[in-house]
C-alpha cells in the first residue's frame, strides 16, 4: 500500500482540494482526515516534567505503620 502525505487547510465552506497526488486516475483511495497537532508537548500533557527528584534517604527502612497501602 503506497501512502501519501500532505497538508492543507480547510476553506470557509468546510471543503478540501488536494491536488498534484500520486494516484493514477479512476484508482480507488482511502481518506483519512485528522487535524494537524503541534510537535511541542503542551505545559498540560505533562505537569511534572522537567521537574527534579529527590530521594531523602532512600534505603532508610519503612515501618508497616508507615505504609499508604496499610491505611
């Protein structure tokens, strides 16, 4: 299956025209539409990242009481 990618933008009437496509004509194509994302990660998707971890202690021993799945 050969695909073919290109972008375009949606005229008022809320129609498309693609052209200079490299399909024979009369052949069959499946279209898909989906609107273009940006390629940056928006501050939302990912609130934690960039931010720093920090283990205070991290081989200290936990008591049971101590444990959230305990409680």
């Amino acid at each position: 299956m050969q695909a073919h990618r290109t972008e375009t933008i949606v005229q008022v009437d809320g129609s498309l025209v693609v052209k200079n496509l490299p399909f024979h004509s009369g052949e069959e194509v499946e279209v898909i539409i989906l609107p273009k994302r940006s390629n940056v990660a928006q501050p939302k998707d990912y609130p934690l990242r960039g931010t720093k971890v920090v283990y205070h202690d991290p081989f200290k021993p936990v008591a049971e009481s101590e444990w959230e799945a305990n409680k």
